[in-house]
C-alpha cells in the first residue's frame, strides 16, 4: 500500500511505501530514513505545493528545478517520484469536470504538463515534459555511475542540489553534470578521492547552509544562533565513503532548553550535504558526552576524557566500511567504535543543535592512512649547551608525549610510526603543535626549520626521501611532502634545526602525522 502523504499520521500497518511532499521529507528526514532502513519504499512527492524555493515544475519557476527533482529523488535513496499531474485537462479536481483550455487558459504548471492533440489522438509535448524526462535519465544514468564510481557519482549530485529547495537553477550546470556523467560512464578507472582542509581563513565559499547564522572570520566558521537543533553548514561538490574526518570546535553558548546536553558535531555519509538525519553525526556535548545519531536513533554515547568546557576541543571520526571509531578529549584511544551499515557514501557537514559554536581545521582523509593507529617511536641527540651560529639551543636529551602529541625536546629530534607489515608509500603530511599549547603566535611553533624525512624496512637502515630547509613556520593546516613512491615499514621525520618555543627553548612538535 502506498499514499501521497502531506502530512505524517498513524500510518495503517499495511503502508510499505512512504511518498511524502518534498517539504515535509525535508523537515522530517529523520523520520522518512528510519521508514526507507526498515524496509518501506521511500518516494518523494509534489503537486500544488511545496512552493517557494522547493523544487518543483510550476511555469514561473527555473526550468533546472523540474529536472532536478528526479535528481533529488536518486540522492535521498528513493526509488520512485510521483507527481502531480501529466494531463489532468479539466477545471476541477474532483468535479464538476469542466474541460480545460489547454492553450489559452490560466494554468500554474500543476494540473498537466502536456496537451491534447484531438485531431492526432495524441499529445503535444512541452518543455517541462522534456525537462522531467530528462531527469528521469539521470536517475538512470546516475544509477549506473555509482555502481562503479559511487563517490564521484554522489559528489557531482551534490555539486548540483544541497537539498530540497537549494540548487543550481543553471540549466547549463545541468547539462555539463550530465556530460560528466557519460564520460565517467565511458572512461572507466578508479573513483575519486576529494582530501580537503579548510581553516576558513579566505572564507567559508564551500559550504552552503540550511539554517542558522553564519559567518567566517578570524580564521573560524561560526554558527551563533541557538534557537534551533538542525543548523547544518554542508560541503559542496565532494563526497567521501572511507574517510577520517576531524575538526576543532568550541561552544561557545548554548540554549537554556537542554544546557549543556545541546551540541555541536560533525556529520558524514549524509545523503544531501545539509542533513544531519542522514549518514552519521557525531557530535560533542558542552557537559563531554560524546555521541553517534542516525536517522533518528542514537547509536551509541561516551563520555570524552580531559574535555574542556569552553574551548576548543578536537572531534574526529574515522568511517571504514561499517566501522566507525570516534576520538575525542585527550586520550589516544577511540572514545565509541559503532558498527552500523546504513550508510556508506555521501557527504560532509557541520552541524550545530541548540549551541552557539565556533568551527576550525577541518580536515578530511579519503585515503588509507598506514600511520594510524601505529605505534610511534621518538628519539633525541645531545647537542649541548652555548652559543651556535644558528643560535642557543634548548639541549635537555628527553622526550615526552603531551596531549597526544610527540615532541622532543633539543636540537635534532625524530618521530617515527611504525608500519607494521610494511606499505607502498609516497607522501608525509603533519601539523607543527603549539609550545607552549596556547594557541597564537605560538601556533606552528613546534614545526622543525630544517628537517628530512626517511623511509626504512627494518627501522636499522634510514633512506632520505625528501630533505627541506628554511621552512617557514606552518599555521594549525597540514602540509604535505611528496616523494617517489616507495616500500617501507618505517617513515621518520628527522628535525635537524629547530624553531623557538615561546618559553626559551627549542622543540619539535608534530601533530596527526599521516602516511600515504
């Protein structure tokens, strides 16, 4: 049994298609998801509403948004879109059944989409017919893409629709889509892989939001309205199945309804990029619960140790098939591993609930990183005290692990993680920490002057691979080295001339090195 639904009732036990209108799918995705992951068909739906910006087929609306309502239906794992109507040629629904004139009559685009031809017993066709039509070959061809190329299938979907009533109404940026589609269909090869950070310096140009207020300044992306629980700022044009995916947030206020319990997250795999009641958002409350919600459902809870209300907290999320592990606080340890799934692929967003909160060093992953999760290694040379041409340096032999970050403390210093079973590898990517770990001019600090990096099979015989002098000292961003790709168990960063540590001595301090 299947009904257009305009609004959500008890729905009788023999329903097992849910056909909601786009608007209420939109503010109940939730709901609709839960329904489509037990087993009902999921369809979308629209007539004579929604109106506004919703996507829709009336004849004051941008032609692109006919089209792209099939589109929309792909997106949200709908197997079906109904719509009202194709040649409901008369004045009333419902009666009296006065005949329509078609070609001279008001008509708002709802009642029909094409005409009568009496003399031919046919019908004469229209653009929106045609524009609809070719939507549905999207939904087809889009179909076919992401049997093989589910990533780049969903990232071109989400470089077009961000949700329900958010697009491009360039019927170009549709046709160029469409030509990208048969290419990828004809060009074979490998999906795509979209790494990304973002420290909001020159703006938030890639996000788009739902709700909410938002702005981007001081090298942050800020949501500081804390009315509502489904601000959602969301990442265009990329999508990402395997992924590990962290970011600095700070709540900054939060909504006298709920206190604390409010929160402010990360969510992947979504199906538009502005959801948070689709894929997974793992989000952090301000009292350091950290938590996994799907569709409705919570997955799981934690507490994050060392949380610090007020400041900024990192929160990263690592999604391997139907695995993800959650870390947060200060610990080194995932804080919830949840297995689940629901949702494989889809996109990125920030999400805000209830919080004032500020967003900064988002940083994406698609790729395997061999270095996660390795053990890591570091070591110090003696370089004694006094004056050098280079300058004095802090010489104490002593290393030390500081909030989950390596650092060594004299004039050359090395981190190594270890690879265990050996991995083809090509590129070192880290962050310089903060010494003393306050932030500001301080940032970066920790990032070596002059340094190589090397690669080893036993941890006994070092390879340099890549050797930088004079480098700059780096913000709170990775930066990445390549090199020629190689095989090896080991890759050590070796530190040869340090920077200052804001507090008279010299350290080498590297945070999430990655490995790829």
């Amino acid at each position: 049994m299947n009904e257009a639904e305009l609004a959500i009732h008890n729905p009788p036990p023999n329903l097992t298609a849910n056909t909601p209108i786009l608007d209420l799918y939109e503010k109940n995705v939730g709901y609709y998801q839960s329904k489509r992951l037990g087993g009902n068909e999921l369809w979308l739906y629209n007539c004579i509403g929604p109106q506004g910006p919703y996507l829709n087929r009336f004849l004051v609306s941008h032609l692109a948004k006919t089209r792209l309502t099939p589109l929309l239906a792909w997106k949200t794992d709908s197997i079906g879109y109904l719509h009202w109507g194709w040649n409901y040629w008369f004045e009333h629904v419902g009666g009296p059944y006065l005949q329509y004139d078609t070609f001279d009559g008001r008509q708002n685009g709802d009642n029909f989409i094409v005409r009568p031809n009496r003399a031919a017993y046919d019908v004469y066709d229209s653009i929106r017919s045609e524009a609809q039509l070719d939507g549905a070959e999207d939904y087809e061809l889009f179909t076919k893409l992401a049997a093989t190329k589910p990533l780049l299938a969903k990232a071109l979907a989400n470089s077009l629709l961000v949700n329900s009533y958010t697009g491009d109404r360039s019927g170009t940026a549709v046709d160029v889509v469409h030509r990208q589609v048969l290419d990828a269909l004809v060009a074979g090869g490998p999906d795509q892989a979209y790494p990304y950070a973002d420290d909001f310096a020159a703006g938030s140009q890639s996000w788009q939001t739902n709700s909410g207020t938002w702005s981007a300044s001081g090298g942050m992306l800020t949501q500081t309205d804390v009315s509502r629980w489904d601000h959602v700022a969301g990442l265009e044009g990329r999508a990402y199945g395997d992924v590990a995916a962290s970011v600095d947030l700070q709540i900054r206020g939060v909504n006298p309804t709920g206190g604390n319990e409010n929160w402010a997250g990360i969510v992947v795999r979504n199906l538009n990029p502005t959801d948070f009641e689709s894929g997974y958002l793992v989000a952090q409350r301000n009292n350091g619960e950290v938590f996994v919600y799907r569709s409705g459902t919570t997955l799981a809870r934690a507490q994050a140790p060392g949380y610090a209300a007020g400041q900024f907290n990192r929160l990263r999320v690592v999604a391997r098939g139907s695995t993800l592990q959650v870390y947060a606080g200060s610990g080194h340890a995932p804080v919830l591993i949840v297995t689940d799934s629901a949702f494989r692929a889809g996109g990125i967003g920030l999400a805000s609930g209830g919080v004032n909160v500020a967003f900064d060093n988002v940083r994406l992953n698609p790729e395997v990183n061999p270095a996660e999760g390795a053990a890591v290694s570091v070591s110090s040379s003696y370089d004694g005290d006094g004056w050098n041409p280079r300058g004095r340096r802090w010489s104490a032999n002593l290393w030390r692990c500081v909030d989950g970050v390596d650092q060594c403390g004299s004039r050359e210093c090395d981190g190594r993680p270890d690879l265990a079973g050996g991995s083809r590898v090509g590129a070192v990517s880290w962050a310089g920490g903060s010494v003393p770990a306050i932030g500001g001019a301080n940032t970066g600090n920790g990032f070596p002057v002059d340094f190589t990096v090397e690669t080893s099979a036993d941890g006994v015989t070092w390879t340099p691979v890549a050797t930088v002098a004079d480098h700059a000292q780096s913000g709170s961003a990775p930066v990445w080295f390549t090199f020629p790709p190689t095989t090896a168990r080991y890759v050590q960063v070796r530190g040869t001339e340090l920077r200052p540590d804001g507090e008279g001595g010299y350290r080498m301090q590297l945070a999430e090195l990655e490995v790829r």
